[in-house]
C-alpha cells in the first residue's frame, strides 16, 4: 500500500541531498542529455508519490479488496520500487565515479556518460508511466461503491512512557479452566500425565498455560516451557529442555547427541516430580519423538498446547481440555481494559457502552480480536461519531474474512504509513522470536523506516514506533528494562501469519523458516530464511535483495554467502547473528549501500579492510565474535552510529576479562555520529579521541589502568548525551579513581563497574552528586571489606537493578528499613565471603527479582524474605550444602508459594 511510497520518498529526499549527487551533474551534465534537469524530475516524481499515497490513504478498507483497486496499488508499487532501485544505481554510480577522482584513477567518461544517460532515460519512462497511472486512476477509481475513509485524517493518541501486557491478576475468564488444569496436575496418579488445551488460535490457550504453569511450578522439583513451533528440531528441543531445568550454557550442549541429552533430562527429572509444558505443538510427533523422557518417572506433568484435534487426542479423553470463547461479559470486561486502560476503573462511557457491546459481539468471544480491537480503539477519540466509523469498517472487513483475521486487518489498515512498515519487518524473524527493542530500532533507523523528526533522531522516533505497535498489541511485551522501556517483545503467530500474508500482497518481503533459500523469488527486496543449511552456494541471483535476515545459518563456508555479496549491489541490512559463518568475504566492500552489519555471536574471526568503503554503515554489531582488531578504514564511515565490537575469552565468566574490547582506531575522533561505542580498550590517546564524540549515548571501556583514570574520567563527564557507561579496569588488582567522574549528563542512569575502587569512592562525584540519578548500578570484582548494602543505600536510593558480582564484603550483609526502595532487581552472585543476609520490614518494598547465586559460605534461609510480598522471581542457587535441608526445615516452601518463579 501507501508505505511503499512513502519509502520511496524518502529515499528519493536523502539521495538527492547528498554531495556525490550533486558532483556528478556538475561532471557530466554538459555530456548527458536530460541529467541536469534529473534533481527536479526525480523530486516532482516524490511529488507525486506523496498525492498516491494520500489517495490511497482515504480509501476505505473494504474497497482495498476491490480488484481494479488493488491492481491500481500493486501497479502504482512496482513503479515506486522501480524509482527506488534506480535512486539506487544512481547513488552506487555516483560513489564510484567520486571514488575514482578521490584517487586520482583513470576513469572512463564514455562509460559513466553510457551509465548516467541511461538513468535520465529510465526517469523519463518513469514519468510517463506514472501520467497513465494517474490517468487510470481518474478514469477508473471514482465508482460510486468505492467508500472513503473518514477515519484517514483522525489524529491517534500518541502512547506515552511503556506499555504492558494486561497483568496474570487481571486476565478474565478463565478460573473454571484454570481450576480443572490444577486439579488434573495434583492427581494422585503415578507416571506420567499427559494434559492437552486445545482450540483454535486467539483463544488464549498459551496465556491460560502460563497463569497455571507460574502459579503452579514452585510445587515441583523441576520444570520447564518449551515452545516448539511448526519448524523443531528434536535435538533443539531436547537442548532447550536441558538449559530450562538444569541453567546450562548452550556450548555445553552443542556436541551432546538426541540420546545424551535424553539420558541428562531423565536423571535430572527422576530426581521428583516435574512439570513440563510444551507448548504451539503442530503434529504428534514432537511429543513422541521426546516422550521417552517422561517414561518411569515417579511423577511427572506434561501439558500441550496445539490448535490441532489429532495432538490433543495424545492426552486421555479425561484430561483434555478445549477450550470455548469468553462469555459475553467476560469479552466485554477484557475489551474494556484495553480500550479505557486510560481510565478510571477501565470504565467503558455510557454513551459508547451499547456501540463498544456490538464491537465486542463481532469478536466472537476470541481474546486476541479483542485486545487487538481495544487497542486499536485506546489510540482514538471516544467519540460517538469515530466509533460508528469504525464499527462500520469492521464489518466491512467480516464480509471478506473470518473475524479473527477481520479484525487483525482492520487494526493494520488503521496503523499509520510509517508504522506499518516497522510492523511488517518484524515479520521476518522466526516464529516466537524475541525481538530486543535496541536491534529493532537500530534496523528501522537502517531501513529508512524511522527518520529524524524535529529534536528526535530516527532511534527516539523509531522507539516511539515501537510502542505505539505495541499500544495497538499488534506486539507483545516480553521484559521491560530498568527504566521501564520495552526490553524485549514478541509476535504472536496468528499477527504474524498476517504480516507474512500481505508480505506477499505487497512485494515487501519473504519470511522462509526453512534451511533453503534456492527457490525463493530473485526479484524479492527482504529475505528471511533463518536455520538455513544449505551446504552449497546461493545460485539465485537476488539483484533487488535491499535485507537478507538469516540467524543460526549452520554451514561455515565463506562461499556460502559470496553470491550474495556478489550480486545484490543494494543491499541495505545484513543480519547473521547465531551463524557458524567464520570468514566475510571482502567483496562486501562493493555493497555502498549496507546501513546495518549484524554478527553478533558467529564465529568470525576478521572482517576485511573492504569494509572501510561502506560509507552509509549506521550500526556495526560484531560483539561476542572472534575479532581481534577492527580494519583501519573503520574511522572512514562518518555516518556510523552505532559499533558494538568484543570477543569472549573465557565463556564461563570466571576470569577478570572474560570479554575483551578491541582496540580502539586511531582517529576514532572522526566518527562524529557515534552514538553507541562498545567495548574500547583504553589507551593514552583515548581522551582526548572521546572528546569530539559529543554524539555518545552509550560507552563501554575495557583495561583502564589507573593512571587513565583522571584525563579519560574528565573526558567523559563533558559528554552531554551520555546515558551508559561501563568502566573496567586492567585486572582485578588495578585500582580506580572516580574524582574526575562528575557527568554533565543528568540522563547518565546506567553504570557498571569492574574492579577495585581507591579510598573514599562514594565521596566522589559520580556517587555523591550523581548517585541519584542511577537507575543500574552493576559492581564487580571490588573489594569493600564493609556490607556494600549499608555503604550503597543512602547514595543510589532511586536504583531499579543492583548486581554485586565477586564483591569482597562482610560476612553479614543488611538490608534496613527503607533501604533501596524503588529496587526491582537484587543480584549478589560469587560473594565467598557471605554468611548471611538479614531483610528488615520496610526494605526493598517493590522487589521483584531477587538472585542470591554462588555464596558458598550462606547456609540460612536470608531472615525475613518471606516478608518481600511484590516478589515474583526468586533463584537462590550454588549456595552451602546445609542450605537447601535449613529451607526445607523452616516450611519455606510453603511460606513463599506467593512467588511465581522459584529456583532452589
């Protein structure tokens, strides 16, 4: 639809503003016909672009299924993807011919002269291309049956701060089924019981599940969730299921074969009762090829999840459950905290009640039509007139499809341009995806989906995007952040089929979560094929490929992606991150267009200095690879934003530099733009290279010596953006001065500390002044000798996160009244010192996560945790022997059923 075009605009507005535009018409205009008037053809062609989109705009939903519309849309498309790629080879011709002056190479004009005469032809064709378009459009697109669209020019409400899935305590309508899955999970049946929730997608089988599962775990010795998808793998599932009962790393895991990990999930289950849910299950076989596991065992609970009839039959008729759509009340209770969530008591106006009850009755009782109408619904005015409006699309929609779909469509019609674009992307990664909210806005910023606007940068405008989808539940949170931002979120499949659906519809992608991508569509512009396993080389030729998404591609070959590399010149966004891939070709210095290079956690051991040529590179994410040092030409990419770049030393985290920064390029000062630089070694020159990055959001610096400390520390708190900032010294015996840390930035919240501190830290600055504007405060391998609790409290009392990490400290440790009150996350992890840890009423009043992990010496239950009554996860792991007996001793289990997830 409009998006397209509004892509294409923008581009269209970026291209022609930049210098090698301009310097070839003033090379070559006098030789080629037509190029100096091309600024103006290419701007009135936006021009035009922006008058479709508006039209397109106004059209109802309903008549978008109208066959001459959408041949009109799909033919008014292709011409903006046409624009778009030849914006493209202008650009990419452009930098070539500016790149051979710039080194004094021959160049021949003739050909350049050949190159750019084609490009004003093809604008010209454009044109009149787009005359018959509009002529179409005049001729054919005023049928009376054609509706508009009131709705179009209704300004939504902007969301404001973050927003949350309807809390557990909240959901409505399910306490008859609920109290029969209980019933079913305490039977006194040994063996295992297999219990399936069955029903079509939207009925919220999932969350049902999961009210039970953590309300229920605590009561088991072992548990685990596991979602399996249409595409498992049973090794992977198996390995899954390892890592959820038994916390290990998944390098551990990758050389154990299906019978290994089987024989290492049944010894760790035997051991009592467990409570294993697997849930989107899609055909019988992903249980039976596992069930094996659960055979012999004293007492075990499995509960499946499937829209399918034949994997609920797994189960005995008796403990299968299906499930029915809500009552009409209970739909109308859930509708209304979605769309008066803004409102006092969720309370629907009476003037709206009989409209949002008919709104509601065309969701046939199906959770997900409702939230997502709700949501929908919240963003515009409750007014009488804008309701009828919608209601009157809703049922327009119905006339085409079911009212699952029907709905979804609608609230995608509804989502502005620029956001359906960010909805659709999301599309492309695999089904139950986590999706960080810092890599979609960083792959927005990429795409050109989100640009700066006023103040904003296309990240804050970008996040803003993020949640608005995510007010409209067209996204799902997952975990919010210290500040409470979204810090990861999800799909759900059914918007997810959606958004594959009119993937197809309108050419904006491909979403393949098989392992082969060699009969995909050479024409396509975005590519997903994540679990890719080809062995052999790419032989399509993907000329128009702009994005290629492919995470945990398993074949290492260097030659694997060369074609690629090779032969889409216009790729924008390359994402690998999870691959085996070791080696990147250097022909990925010909891709002038790449805006986003992800290859986090591969196995890459160099990039190649053709890097250097990438000149529109916004984020560069090369963390936890095998790189040992960044090309030199790296200082050459000016427009870089982000460059995230360390390697892992020591995978189990038990040596001091367990990761490792890469050393920093000399003129690092030329990447003005930086936003976000982590991880730097630091070195002499540092300072005075950090001083022209006014730009930084977020700073992580690696092997600071103690002599660094008062230029570097000066240096950084002149940064007026700063936000992040991790220091870590050379070794654990370095010691660290904070005096000359006094930031400038009162948005500094974030701040993590590795090593020892010099006498008098918490005078300094950084604490003393500044100590109140901490939201995250992670200290290791620091030796305080006091009780860091009592020391921190007074100066940091507004911090959400506290990690202390192998902190030398006093074998008591104090919590007092009053103490960390805003804290929702406590970690005290590898303290060999600690003996006991004592909680005062009053202390830690809104905790929520508490992580006690590796104190060897701690052998009492911590007096007064029962007393931490908003406490939702408790880990208590790797503590004395006596721990656990003292636990069982004092009935503690029992005391802290209120928690719902529980590790011992």
């Amino acid at each position: 639809m409009a998006e397209a075009l509004l892509h294409t605009v923008s581009k269209i507005g970026s291209i022609l503003t930049e210098e090698a535009t301009k310097a070839v018409i003033a090379k070559l205009s006098e030789k080629v016909k037509n190029l100096k008037e091309l600024p103006e053809k290419v701007e009135e062609i936006g021009n035009e672009f922006k008058a479709m989109s508006n039209v397109i705009k106004q059209i109802s939903t309903p008549s978008l299924t109208n066959e001459l519309v959408k041949d009109w849309i799909g033919e008014v498309r292709e011409l903006a993807h046409r624009v778009e790629d030849i914006m493209d080879k202008y650009s990419y011709y452009a930098l070539k011919l500016e790149e051979e002056n710039t080194l004094k190479k021959f160049f021949s004009k003739a050909y350049y002269v050949t190159v750019f005469s084609e490009i004003a032809e093809e604008i010209i064709q454009i044109e009149r291309k787009i005359e018959n378009v509009v002529k179409r459009r005049d001729r054919w697109l005023q049928l009376p049956q054609l509706i508009s669209n009131p709705l179009a020019d209704i300004e939504r409400k902007k969301p404001q701060g973050c927003f949350q899935e309807v809390p557990q305590d909240d959901l409505v309508g399910i306490e008859d089924n609920r109290r029969q899955l209980i019933e079913w999970l305490y039977s006194d049946k040994q063996g295992s019981t297999v219990i399936t929730v069955s029903g079509m997608g939207g009925l919220g089988k999932t969350t049902l599940v999961a009210n039970v599962y953590e309300r229920e775990k605590i009561n088991f010795t072992a548990h685990a969730w596991i979602v399996v998808t249409k595409t498992y793998d049973v090794v992977e599932l198996l390995r899954k299921m390892v890592r959820k009962i038994e916390y290990q790393e998944q390098s551990e895991l990758m050389d154990m074969d299906a019978h290994e990990l089987k024989a290492k999930i049944k010894e760790k289950l035997s051991a009592g009762k467990c409570l294993v849910v697997l849930d989107d299950v899609w055909n019988r076989e992903a249980y039976t090829q596992i069930a094996d596991v659960f055979q012999n065992l004293q007492s075990s609970s499995i509960i499946i999840t499937t829209r399918q009839e034949h994997v609920s039959t797994l189960a005995q008729p008796r403990h299968q459950l299906k499930l029915k759509p809500l009552e009409r009340n209970d739909a109308f209770n859930l509708f209304c905290k979605k769309a008066f969530y803004n409102r006092m008591e969720c309370k629907c106006p009476q003037d709206l009640e009989k409209l949002a009850k008919n709104i509601v009755d065309r969701c046939q009782g199906l959770p997900l039509a409702i939230v997502t109408i709700g949501g929908m619904l919240s963003s515009l005015p409750t007014t009488d007139y804008v309701w009828n409006e919608t209601y009157k699309q809703l049922r327009g929609e119905l006339a085409n499809n079911d009212h699952v779909r029907a709905i979804l469509n609608l609230s995608y019609h509804d989502t502005p341009g620029d956001l359906r674009n960010c909805f659709l992307y999301c599309g492309l990664f695999p089904e139950d995806h986590l999706l960080s909210r810092e890599s979609l806005v960083w792959l927005w910023a990429a795409e050109g989906f989100a640009v700066p606007k006023e103040q904003s940068t296309a990240e804050e405008v970008a996040e803003g995007y993020l949640r608005e989808l995510i007010q409209r539940n067209m996204l799902e949170v997952v975990e919010n952040d210290e500040l409470g931002r979204v810090k990861t979120c999800k799909m759900h499949d059914l918007v997810r089929d959606l958004a594959i659906s009119i993937f197809k519809d309108e050419k904006f992608g491909s979403a393949n979560d098989f392992s082969s991508i060699s009969n995909m569509d050479k024409h396509v512009r975005r590519l997903s094929s994540c679990g890719w396993k080809d062995k052999a080389a790419v032989k399509v030729k993907f000329s128009r490929l702009r994005t290629l998404v492919a995470l945990g591609i398993t074949a290492s070959s260097p030659q694997l992606l060369s074609p690629i590399f090779s032969e889409s010149n216009y790729l924008t966004v390359l994402e690998l991150q999870d691959s085996e891939i070791t080696e990147v070709p250097p022909s990925i210095g010909n891709l002038f267009n790449l805006r986003y290079i992800g290859l986090r956690r591969t196995t890459v051991k160099s990039l190649p200095e053709s890097v250097g040529k990438l000149s529109n590179l916004l984020t560069l994410d090369i963390k936890q690879t095998k790189i040992v040092k960044l090309p030199r030409g790296i200082v050459r990419l000016k427009k870089l934003r982000h460059l995230l770049a360390d390697r892992y030393e020591d995978e189990e985290q038990s040596e001091f530099r367990y990761f490792i920064g890469m050393q920093a390029p000399k003129q690092l000062s030329n990447l003005e733009e930086l936003q976000t630089l982590e991880t730097v070694e630091a070195n002499k020159d540092l300072a005075e290279q950090l001083m022209q990055l006014k730009q930084l959001r977020s700073v992580w610096i690696d092997n600071i010596r103690a002599a660094d400390c008062a230029n570097l520390f000066a240096t950084l708190s002149t940064m007026p953006l700063l936000s992040s900032l991790l220091l870590s010294a050379r070794d654990e015996n370095e010691e660290l001065c904070f005096q000359a840390l006094k930031p400038e930035s009162e948005k500094l919240y974030r701040l993590i500390i590795r090593g020892c501190w010099a006498d008098n830290t918490l005078d300094c600055p950084i604490f003393l002044d500044h100590g109140r504007n901490l939201k995250f405060l992670a200290i290791s391998w620091c030796r305080l000798e006091e009780d860091p609790l009592q020391l921190l409290s007074p100066y940091v009392p507004n911090l959400t996160y506290l990690s202390l990490n192998r902190v030398s400290s006093a074998g008591t440790l104090v919590l007092a009244e009053g103490s960390f009150p805003k804290l929702k996350t406590l970690v005290l992890k590898r303290m060999s010192d600690v003996n006991q840890l004592k909680i005062r009423d009053g202390a830690l009043t809104q905790i929520e996560g508490l992580y006690v992990v590796t104190l060897p010496k701690l052998d009492k239950v911590p007096e007064g945790i029962e007393s931490l009554h908003s406490l939702r996860k408790l880990c208590l792991l790797n503590l004395h022997q006596d721990f656990r007996a003292q636990w069982t001793t004092d009935g503690m289990q029992q005391k802290m059923q209120y928690v719902a997830e529980l590790h011992i």
